[in-house]
C-alpha cells in the first residue's frame, strides 16, 4: 500500500520528499486499557509488525525512485506511528512528495508540471 501526501510544518524552510514506514508509538505508562481493548489494539497493531522487513524495503525502493525523478531534496527514509498505516496487513508506506509549506514546493506542486 502506498499512501500518497504532500508534508507541511510551521517553518516554512522544510522542503523535499520523505517516505515512511510504521513504527509502533514508544509509550512510557498512560492510562491502563482493559484486556478487550488490548486485545483489539494487538490485533490491529500487530497487523504491520509482520511485515516490517517488506514494508522498509518498499520504503528504500519507494524513495530511490522519487530521488531520480524529483526536483528538490530527498529526506531519509524513518520509521513513525502514522495511524494510516497502523493496520494495513500487507507492506505499506507513506510518501510525501513535497512539502506544500515552502513556497517554491507549493508552487511546484499546484502547477500542471508539478501534477505530472
């Protein structure tokens, strides 16, 4: 699965393309859950745990394409908690194909050039 957005961010220098793949939250305490609600989430967060290895190797191949074909920078490939790919039982990646904040992307991206 890949899900495609565009990034943003309070400053407006932030630029390039990123590709992520899941990462269960760290959490330290918080409140306690029942044991049907942690039966539920372990079933739903261990959905992508399978298919880490196949989801990072997405990822890499993912951003090796987008560093040949984009203009601009490229970010690391990481790891995050993105509930959009929490589930998915299949490899799965999140690609932002710009940063809609800085202007020159914003400009890049809303221009018929930018769409193809």
């Amino acid at each position: 699965m890949i899900s495609i957005h565009t990034g943003g961010g309070f400053l407006h220098r932030t630029e390039g393309t990123g590709v992520y793949y899941y990462t269960p939250l760290k959490t330290n305490g918080g409140p306690a859950a029942t044991p049907a609600d942690e039966d539920a989430g372990q079933l739903w967060s261990q959905a992508q745990k399978r298919h880490k290895h196949a989801s990072i190797s997405l990822a890499d191949s993912m951003q090796t394409a987008l560093t040949g074909n984009a203009a601009g920078k490229s970010r690391k490939i990481q790891g995050a908690p993105l509930k959009v790919l929490e589930g998915a039982d299949l490899p799965a990646v999140l690609v932002e194909v710009g940063t809609i904040t800085h202007p020159a992307t914003e400009m890049n991206l809303s221009s018929d050039q930018g769409i193809d």
